[in-house]
C-alpha cells in the first residue's frame, strides 16, 4: 500500500517535496514501536495466507469443467478448463450455461474454487489469462466457424492448483504455461 502511495506521490510532485515526504515517512516509521520491515515475503503472520477479520473479500477464482459434446472437448475433457474470476456467486454464474457461449453452450462442472481478498480482480484475471495463454483452447463451433474462447484453457488441473499457489505467494509474475512440457516454465532473462 505504501509502495502504491509513494509512486503516486512521485508522479505529483516535485524531487525536493517527494525527498521531505519520504523522510517524514522514514522517521514516522522508526518511531512507531509496533511497525515493522518486512523484507522476505515469508516473514510470518502476515504473510501467511490466513485471512483477518478485516480483509475485504474481493471474489472468487472457478475452475469449470465443461460437459460439452464437441469432439475436441469430450475427448481432452479431463484437461479443458475455464479459468475465470468473479465477484458474484459462481452458482448463479453458471446457472444457465447451456445457453451461454461463454461457457460453449453446455452445462458445466464447478471443479474447484478460491476465494480472493484485497485484490484487483481485473488485473488478477489477466494474468492468469497470461500464463496460460499459449494454452488457449483453439475448436470449431457447431457450424465448423473457428472459435477461440478467451477463458477455456487446454491445462490438468495440478497445473492450475499449482498457478494459484504461486499467486498467493508472489512468485507467478515471471511464469507461463509451457503446453509441450504440460507444466509452468519460468520466463525471461533468468530463466
């Protein structure tokens, strides 16, 4: 939170009143005997995945499962996978989804969830789209037209278990789904 305050802060103001703003901040800090640097992102309770009382409950990942009776989903039916993020309720999300493109027009299967807090869910759904990407699910409609869904990924299940823990701990941002190895490969000048 500070972090997002101060680049803020940087966009608005001078050099000098950003330099007195930080070390009015420094030495509010210094003085406070209960703050605290926190300079591992395991350090503890805060870190720890458990949720306080006052967490703002944001949304819920889904994972779905479709029963669609397309060639391409019946026989990879164990590895198509919609990946999605809402704040609603995901029952009343799927209830009609039959008759929804969105979910290819089949009843669906709720194969997991996780529940979100204090996180832009937006941005949360794009990376996941992100890293999984280059496993887009690429089938034919029922008139044979091309369809790319946006949100139905080729992936096991393990893989996206394993995305998701990677989220909470922080460590997915340099990570996309390799779709030739069927697991998360680390991308970029360390990989």
């Amino acid at each position: 939170m500070f972090k997002a305050l101060i680049l803020q802060a940087q966009h608005d103001l001078s050099d000098a009143r950003m330099e007195f703003l930080l070390r009015s901040l420094q030495r509010a800090l210094y003085k406070d005997e209960t703050s605290r640097r926190v300079s591992e992102p395991s350090a503890g309770p805060l870190f720890s995945g458990e949720f306080e009382p006052d967490d703002l409950a944001s949304g819920t990942i889904y994972v779905l499962r479709s029963t669609s009776d397309n060639p391409v989903v019946a026989a990879n039916r164990d590895l198509v996978h919609k990946i999605g993020v809402t704040g609603g309720d995901i029952k009343r999300r799927i209830a009609n989804a039959k008759l929804d493109p969105t979910f290819l027009l089949a009843d669906v299967e709720v194969v997991a969830t996780y529940k979100l807090f204090n996180i832009n869910r937006t941005r949360l759904e794009n990376l996941i789209h992100r890293v999984f990407g280059p496993a887009r699910l690429d089938i034919k409609d029922r008139f044979g037209q091309p369809v790319i869904p946006r949100e139905w990924f080729l992936v096991p299940y393990f893989v996206i278990d394993e995305a998701i823990e990677m989220i909470r701990d922080g460590s997915i941002e340099n990570f996309v789904y390799d779709p030739s190895l069927a697991k998360l490969r680390k991308i970029g000048p360390s990989a």
